[in-house]
C-alpha cells in the first residue's frame, strides 16, 4: 500500500476527482432546482448529452471554450424547453417524456456525430488552465486543486449562491412552496406552472454545461453516449443532499473520486480492469443508499403534475 | 321508432370512437414519421427511400420477417415483465442489468450441462436459474423501497449499470473461453439450442413470449393477485387501509418483473447466439419501456408496438449497412413517437374535457 500513496498517485486521483466531479456537480445542482420545485427530470440525462454536443461543436468551430460552455448550457436548456412545455405547462408523465428526451437525444448527438465528426474525430487543445498564483504552489494537492479551468471555480461559487438563493430569497422560497405546497404558492397569487418551468430551464442550462466540461476540459472530444449515466448520477446526488447545495458537491467529489480512481491506479502502476472500476461510483451510490437511505428527502408534490383546483 | 333511432345514434357512437382509436395511433405515427423525415432530409438522406428500404426489409423480405419475428421474442418478454411493474406502480427502469446477468449466468451454464444432461433439462435449468439471478438482482431495490420508501426509479437504475459492468466483468474473466481470441463464453452447438420453429429460423423463444404475456395478462386482470398489484399501483396508501400486505406485493412485483427481463435474456442466448460475447449490451430495456406506455399497459396492444418496433430494428440494421443512416437513427423515431403519443393523448383529453364543460 506504501506505493500508492506516492505524490503523484495522490495529485493525479484529487485532481481527476475535480475533473470528473464538475460535471455530476452542475447536474446535481440543477437536478436540486427541479426537484425543490416538484420535478423529478430523468431528462437530465438527455440535457447533460446535448451539452456536450453543442458544447464541443461550438467550442470546435469557435475555437473558445468559453463559447462551448455557452453554447452547451443553450443545448441543455434546448431539451429542457421540451421538458418544461410537456411535463409543466401540459402536465404530462415526467418519467415518460423523460426518458423519451434522453432516447431522443442519445440518437440525434449519436447521428450528428456520425455525419459531422466520425472521420476525422477532432480533438480540442489545451482548456487553458488557470493556476492560481501561490496557492498553486503547494507542494502535492497545490497543483491538484489550484491549476483548473476556471469554470471549476465558477461552478463552486456557484454552490455557495444556490445555498443563498435557497435561504433567502423569495425564489428560493417559491421554489420550495411549488414543491411541497403548490395550492399554497397558488394562493399567494405566484404562478407554481412559471416556478416550475424556470427551475427545469435552469436545470437544462446547469446539466448542460456539465456535458460540455465533461466533453472540451474532460475528454477533449466528444464521443456518443459519452454522458453514460452522469446525468443519473446527478440525481441521486440531489436525492441524498436534501436540498442542500454544499452537501451535493461533497458527494459529486466522492462519485468523482471513484471515477478517477481508474487512472490514478494506472499512474500508479495498478492496472485493474475497467468494468471493475466502472461499478464504483454505482456501487458506491447503492451503498451510500443502504447506509442513509432513511435520511434521504423528496419533496411531496415530486413527479405530480400541478393543476389548478385539482386536489 | 324511437328504439332504432337510440340504436342507430348508439351505433354511430361507437363507430366514431372507434375511428377516433385508429386516428389517435394513427396522427402520431404519421407526424413522428413527418418529422423523423425532416432530419434524414437535413442529414441529405432520402427520407422515402430510407423508410421503403426498412419496410420492405424487416416486413416483406422471407429472411427479415423472420429475423423481425424472432426478435420479437426478447422484447416481448420484457414487456410482459414491465406490464406487471407499471400497474403495480413500480418503476423498474433496470431492466438491461437483469437481462445482462441472466444471458451471462445462461450462456456460462448452458454449455456445461449439456453435457451431463438432456436438451430439455437443461433448457429448462437455464431458465429457472437466470430468471432467479435476475429477479435477486432486484432485491435490493425492492427492500429500499419497501423499507426506507426509496424511489426504485433510481436505484433500479444504478443496479443496471452496476450489472452490465458486472456481466462484463463475468465474461471476460471469470467465464471466458480461452479459445477464443474475442472474449467470450463457450459457444453452445445449434443443434443444442433452442428447437427452431418448422424450417424457419425462428426459434420456439417467441412462444413462450407469447405464453408468458398472455399469462400476465391473465394474471392481472382475472386473478386475486392480479388485482391486489392493481390496487397497490392505484393507491399505495389505501391498499395499506384495506389491509393488503404491500411490502410482500412489492418485492412480489419487482421479482416477476426482473424474472421476466432475465428469462428474455436467457431465450435470447439459448435461441439465437449461443454465447456471450463481453460488452453485448443490445439495450432493449430502455427502449421497451416507451412501447409498453404507448400500450397503456395493454398486453394486445403490446404485442402491436413491439411488432412494429421490430420491423423498425431489423430494416434499420440493414439501412445502417446499405443506406449510410447509422442505426441511432431508430432511437430518434422511437422519441418522436412517444412524444407525439403523449401530446395526441394530452390534446383528446383537453378536448373531451371541452366537449363536456
């Protein structure tokens, strides 16, 4: 065991733990926006995807990344529109049309791929990494934790302003009464149809971003299906937190962690079979379940479509 | 007089609604193939040449028809699994996982029994034994569920990845034929798979699909039981009033459901290939779910969605081959079909609703 804990096992598994874990981070914080407001999005798989398309083509063509995550953010809210004008405005089965958005999109990305990229698979360069002057200097996790793409940065503060959004603002509030009271959010003259349709906008923009770093900062290109199960992820990650924003990017670093554990064994000289290091964050996700299953929180009103004067 | 008249009136209602019926399947498919056509026009594909081709393939050609039907045979199985979640209320998205393990367990078991026993046996063997590896692969979302109340959307989610890399995992290292220089298990001689059906090569799989949904569909419409899983799907809270044991009937349900999606996985492997091939994964599970919900749950109309489903499969492997249009484009239709679905649905009962205000 002494082997593996030399520095650069350590640097590469906390630094993979952070690329790998902003992805399931974005989607875990939009996930969170839709669910306190009574939407379960099993879409967010399908958003996640789209992000990453658009997100790479467009940091492709444009050649800036921040372009990508843009455009990424845009292509998640694309697919979120659908969601929010079937499963909000109309009252739809939200797993239904869920799960048809994703299919949807698993194929159009997959087919837009097949046309576009499939002969020449493009790679993007560098990301451009912001090192931030001393605190990057730190021997070991310096380099692991301070020498990212600023978007990491970005979407931690953008932890802390969901956490301040939820506390104390009136959004936040609406949010929280459209999912465990909408009657009452009906009555105090606030539309719970424009709560909900903002949330699942939000979402789809947040997810997608997530797809497009996962697509430009983590695999420098985009792959069909390359989302496999993030999005699912993010959910049970908003599952667990209970409506708390800092609680989801613990646990996106966690599931992230896992994920990075495969390369940082190979840096170390390790090599176990993919398929095996592939089961451990769902595995990980069935055990934290197991063990906090009790304490896991869905708001009442979840998955239930609002109609007004209906009980 | 006036009783041939509230005949005649009686009769006209009934045939409106049913032409309604047929308009409501009808207006979708039509757009979903409207609008599917746009994107093959925009990717410079003749849309018409591209659905002429997949009919005529996996309809009207000897050899599709008969790769349709038996395709049929895993798909149904699945369905008559997920028929039995649905009403129940149960969300059993894990079906891939299951049907995973159970080809694995099948295909590393069938070969070696065939050697100390008959065909019959160990067919039979085979089944019992995959269809309980599947249905204990869904234990533990039932006991979250029943216990701490946990949504089974997600965990039966997560059992599904964790099975497909486990099933994997299984192939390559534990039952892999070293023989081979694609990892895979043992292949099983056709002449000790499951008997083909008259000189066809469809095999006697697609029956017992028929079998097994048609007894589900008994099941829950003229059995005690059937009905108990009907209440519990309704009103999970009343059934509790009426005193209904509903933690039993919920780990009674996923276990049938998962059973069902492993015994597909086992008539796929006995039937048509004999082996498993590490990182198979033809993904029928999330792609089943959507038919089975066009279907409202219904076994006829099930067996209609899945047919048509099929043909789509079958002629667009070929298409993929022949016209350049890969074969994620069937994923594109089948969204486009259950969108346009669920809207028609939306719209009629707006309207109903209209119609009586």
């Amino acid at each position: 065991m002494g082997a593996l804990l030399t520095e650069a096992f350590i640097t590469s598994l906390v630094f993979g733990a952070i690329t790998a874990g902003v992805p399931l981070l974005l989607a875990g914080l939009g996930e969170q926006i839709s669910e306190k407001s009574g939407v379960l999005n099993i879409g967010i798989e399908g958003m996640m995807l789209m992000g990453a398309y658009c997100g790479f083509a467009a940091a492709y063509y444009s050649g800036s990344f921040w372009a990508g995550f843009l455009f990424g953010g845009l292509g998640g809210a694309a697919v979120a529109v659908l969601m929010a004008v079937f499963c909000v405005r109309f009252g739809m089965n939200q797993i239904v049309i869920g799960i048809a958005l994703t299919l949807g999109v698993e194929g159009l990305t997959a087919l837009l791929h097949f046309f576009q990229f499939s002969r020449t698979y493009p790679r993007l360069g560098e990301s451009g990494a912001l090192r931030i002057p001393l605190l990057s200097d730190i021997p070991v996790l310096g380099s692991a934790l301070f020498a990212h793409h600023p978007l990491v940065y970005l979407a931690v503060a953008v932890v802390f302003a969901l956490g301040w959004v939820f506390r104390s603002t009136f959004i936040g509030f609406n949010l929280e009464a459209a999912g465990n009271k909408p009657s009452a959010l009906d009555a105090a003259g606030v539309s719970v149809i424009a709560t909900r349709v903002y949330a699942v906008l939000s979402t789809g923009f947040l997810a997608g971003i997530g797809g497009a770093y996962m697509a430009n900062v983590g695999a420098g290109l985009f792959i069909p299906f390359m989302t496999g199960g993030a999005g699912f992820i993010g959910i049970v990650l908003a599952m667990l937190a209970r409506g708390r924003p800092l609680w989801v990017l613990f646990g996106a670093l966690l599931f992230g962690a896992s994920l990075a554990l495969t390369t940082a064994l190979q840096v170390a000289g390790l090599n176990i079979p993919t398929d095996v290091v592939q089961m451990l964050p769902f595995a990980m996700v069935m055990l934290v379940l197991v063990i906090f299953g009790r304490h896991s929180y869905l708001p009442p009103a979840l998955g239930h479509p609002y109609v007004r004067g209906e009980r | 007089m006036t009783t041939g008249s509230e005949r005649s009136d009686a009769d006209t209602t009934q045939i409106r609604d049913s032409l309604l019926a047929v308009v409501r399947v009808l207006v979708p498919v039509f757009l979903a193939l409207f609008v599917g056509a746009l994107i093959l026009l925009s990717f410079g594909k003749d849309p018409l040449t591209y659905y002429g081709y997949v009919i005529s393939r996996g309809l009207f050609s000897p050899s599709g028809l008969e790769a349709t039907i038996t395709r049929i045979a895993p798909l149904l199985l699945i369905a008559a699994g997920l028929i039995v979640a649905f009403r129940a209320g149960i969300w059993n998205l894990g079906v891939d996982g299951q049907f995973l393990l159970a080809s694995v367990v099948t295909a590393a078991l069938a070969p070696v029994l065939m050697d100390s026993m008959p065909r019959g046996l160990t067919i039979v063997t085979c089944f019992a034994v995959s269809t309980a590896v599947a249905a204990a692969w869904s234990l533990l979302p039932a006991f979250l569920k029943v216990r701490y109340g946990i949504n089974e959307i997600i965990t039966t989610l997560m059992m599904s990845f964790l099975g497909i890399s486990l099933s994997n995992v299984l192939v390559k290292i534990a039952f892999n034929d070293p023989s081979t220089t694609v990892p895979q298990t043992a292949t099983l001689p056709v002449d000790e798979r499951l008997p083909r059906l008259f000189d066809t090569t469809i095999h006697s799989g697609v029956l017992i699909a028929l079998v097994a949904l048609l007894l589900v569909h008994l099941m829950m419409t003229r059995t005690a039981f059937g009905l108990k899983l009907q209440v519990v799907g309704a009103n999970p809270r009343a059934a509790v009033h009426t005193g209904l044991a509903v933690g039993k009937l919920t780990y009674a349900t996923f276990a049938i459901s998962a059973g069902l999606a492993g015994l597909a996985g086992s008539v796929e492997i006995l039937g048509v290939w004999g082996t498993m091939r590490a990182d198979w994964n033809p993904a029928y599970g999330l792609l089943v779910i959507p038919l089975v919900f066009l279907a409202r749950f219904h076994g006829a109309a099930t067996i209609g969605f899945v047919l048509f489903f099929a043909v789509l499969m079958i002629g667009g492997e070929s298409a993929s081959r022949r016209l350049g249009v890969p074969q994620y484009y069937v994923l594109v239709l089948v969204s486009l079909l259950l969108i346009f679905f669920a809207l028609v649905e939306y719209l009629d009962q707006r309207w109903r609703k209209q119609a009586r205000a």
